[in-house]
C-alpha cells in the first residue's frame, strides 16, 4: 500500500469544496519560486503541444512568450479558473471525492501541478490517471515549496520534512507502472529562515519532481 489509511488524513476533514468554495485571487509561493517554475515549463515544455494544468488556479505561471495548442484547467473555485487566462477550456472537480478525469486517454502532451500535490489523498489513482492521459513520450511536473494550508494538507505530508516530501513525490510516479525513473530538482533556499517566515523573495525552497510517460 502507498500510503496508511491515517497518512492520508486531514486535519479538517471538512468538504474540500466548502473550504475551496470562495477565491482566492493571491499567488501562494514567493516571486522566486514562480520564476523558476516558469523557466522550468519555458524548458521543458514544447510549443504548440496540448497542456492540462492540475489542481489549477487564477494563474498556471506558463511563459508568456510561448503559445500552445490546448491549455485544459482543473481545480476547485470556479472563479479562479475563469480569470485563468492561459485556459482554453476548464473543469471543476474534487480529485478527492473523484480521482478519475473526464479526460480521454493519450490526449495531452504534458501534465503540470503546482504547490497542490501536498493535498491528494488517494495519490496512487490520481497518478495512474496523469499516466493514462499522456500521450508516449509526455511529460509530467509536480512542484512544490514548504508551503500548505496545514489543515488539508494529508498527514503523510505534515508530518514529513522537506526531504520526505520529495521521496513521497518519487514514490507516487514509481507507484504507476509506465512512468520513467523521476527526475528531483531541489533548490534549498538560502535565505536565512528569519527572512523566509518573513515572505523575503527567494525564500521559498523550489521542488519539481519530473517524469515521462514511457513509449507503449
């Protein structure tokens, strides 16, 4: 089993879409986290490919300077993902209430999540699902920094540090058969942890977990 019935816990066990139920039109990770993250899709993702932005807000942190074919948007506020202007299209749904997407198999290029992986309680689904809508070859990013809403965010998470959460991530692609070896980056931020609690920009810690969708 990947995770124990207690690791997938959370704190407020309440309707995650009551909690996500009004906007929240504010970016949840520093400057310099975001910076990176859009160097990194600038990178490693291809122009005029087909995207699905996860757990998705009023912002995906694309590069402006590259079009795609199709940016599909998920998530759980309505209102965010309207004012999401690199979306062509989205859907409202709780991942932890429904894991399966009502998206058709092999149909995207690249799968992208970012700060929100912290939040999936039934993992092991969720990733079996970003396997089947990658196309052969498609690549998906997971990213994250030290930063939750510590009562949605599951156990196994909380009480981990940042270095567990990173394995964690591994061990959800490794969980789906079909993905290749993940790639980690880790950024550790050198601030001093004063001037991180304080939002200085730089502060927060940058990790992406990467992985491809091997040929059939």
């Amino acid at each position: 089993m990947l995770l124990k019935p207690a690791q997938r816990t959370k704190l407020d066990e309440s309707d995650d879409r009551l909690f996500y139920s009004y906007p929240r039109f504010v970016t949840h990770v520093d400057d310099g986290f975001i910076d990176q993250l859009t160097h990194l899709y600038r990178d490693r993702l291809k122009p005029n490919s087909r995207i699905f932005d996860m757990m998705s807000s009023w912002v995906s942190h694309l590069p402006q300077d590259m079009t795609f074919a199709h940016v599909e948007g998920h998530g759980l506020n309505e209102e965010e993902l309207a004012k999401n202007r690199r979306l062509d299209h989205y859907f409202v749904q709780d991942l932890n209430d429904n894991p399966h997407l009502p998206l058709e198999d092999q149909s995207f290029d690249a799968v992208l999540n970012a700060v929100s992986v912290q939040y999936i309680q039934h993992p092991e689904v969720v990733f079996s699902e970003i396997h089947r809508i990658l196309k052969p070859g498609g690549i998906a990013i997971i990213s994250f920094s030290n930063r939750m809403f510590y009562q949605k965010a599951i156990q196994a998470w909380r009480e981990g540090n940042e270095g567990s959460r990173v394995a964690l991530v591994k061990r959800y692609f490794q969980a789906v058969e079909g993905f290749s070896n993940p790639e980690a980056i880790a950024r550790k931020s050198d601030l001093p942890s004063i001037l991180q609690f304080m939002g200085m920009g730089g502060g927060d810690p940058f990790y992406a977990i990467i992985a491809h969708r091997l040929p059939a």
